[in-house]
C-alpha cells in the first residue's frame, strides 16, 4: 500500500476511531449510490488500509 493510503487511514482513524472502517464503507456507499465508481473504489481502498492499520 502507498504512503498516502496508509497516512489517510491513519487520519480516518484519528478521526472516527473505531468507526473509521464504517464511516469508509458509507462513503463508499454513497458515492456508488451517486454514479461515481472511481470515488467508490478509492474509498474501498481506503477500507482497506484501515484495516491494515487496524491490524484486522
């Protein structure tokens, strides 16, 4: 995973926590939701990686 992948799941964790993963998926929800498929993916990654760092 890339250094910016790692530093936004880090800053989504700084920010929600343990919700950080749930808050990713609702993201990525609502972007599918609106069309936007690259934006969903990106988010999906984001999940990701804040699983990574979650050790999950």
């Amino acid at each position: 995973m890339s250094a910016t992948l790692m530093q936004a799941a880090r800053l989504l964790i700084q920010r929600y926590g343990d919700g950080a993963e749930k808050a990713a998926a609702e993201r990525a929800e609502e972007l599918m939701n609106d069309g936007d498929m690259v934006g969903a993916a990106t988010w999906l990654h984001f999940i990701d990686a804040v699983r990574h760092v979650l050790g999950r």
